[in-house]
C-alpha cells in the first residue's frame, strides 16, 4: 500500500551520554492532513551517538513500512547518516556497516522515502524523545540496583 499524494514527514534522532554511553533514539511521524500518526522514545543501552543514529532511522523505516506508508521525507540532524545514504561519504566503520546496510534494504522497499538533513535546531521533537528515552533507561537500571 502507498499513501498516493499523501505526504509522511518523520524527524528521527539518536544519541548518547558520553560515546559509546547509555544512548537512547526517538522517531517523530507526521501525515498531511492527519497529523502525528506515530511518536516513540526508546532506550538502546550503551552505544555509541552514531549507531543511535541509524537505529532511529531503522526504527522509522519499520513503522513506515509496517504502516504502509511510503511516500515522504525522513530529517535527520546526522549530517554522518545522511551523507552515508546519499554516497558521498563512503561507511568506513565497521560497526555502522550493517546498521548502514540494513537502512538502505529498507529505503529500497519504500522508494518513495527520502532522507534529508536537517539542522538540530528543526529536529527539537525528535531530540527530546532520545533524550527521554535515554532518562527512562537510566530510570530503570536505577530501579533495579535499588
């Protein structure tokens, strides 16, 4: 299923508390015409800032491709990520090879889905979510040190 001229935007983000530290991701899906139709926060565990990254934009191509949704624009303030999709920068690291790998499977399958950088200061939603999902992970892991 497509959604036609019905356009998805989505804002994705990842980080992390010191690199590799405990990272978190958040991913942001909006629906011309009906709004936002998808919002998570989600902690990873210890992780570097760029495998955040991709596990944010995998984690959205999923829900679009779950949704049916292939259409739209995915903004990422990862100018690394963006530049690796594009090719203008080539993945030299070996543990982002299969995140990278993964991702570009998943673009293929919704072709209609593109991934453009954005500055962080437009990408303040999908911020907040990994930052929230990093303070529910820390939350938990204090939790049950107790």
């Amino acid at each position: 299923m497509t959604t036609g001229g019905t356009q998805v935007s989505a804002w994705v983000d990842g980080g992390a508390r010191g690199n590799p530290g405990h990272a978190g991701f958040g991913v942001l899906i909006t629906l011309d015409g009906v709004g936002e139709i998808y919002r998570r926060a989600s902690y990873l565990g210890e992780t570097t800032n760029n495998q955040a990254e991709y596990r944010a934009l995998i984690h959205c191509l999923q829900a679009l491709e779950e949704m049916g949704l292939s259409n739209g624009v995915i903004y990422s303030d990862s100018e690394l990520l963006v530049k690796h999709l594009s090719g203008e920068y080539r993945v030299k690291n070996q543990q982002l090879k299969p995140l990278y790998d993964d991702a570009v499977e998943r673009l293929k399958r919704l072709d209609g889905i593109s991934v453009k950088h954005v500055r962080r200061e437009m990408n303040v939603e999908a911020d907040r979510l990994a930052n929230a999902g990093i303070d529910w992970g820390l939350a938990e892991i204090e939790e049950t040190a107790g």
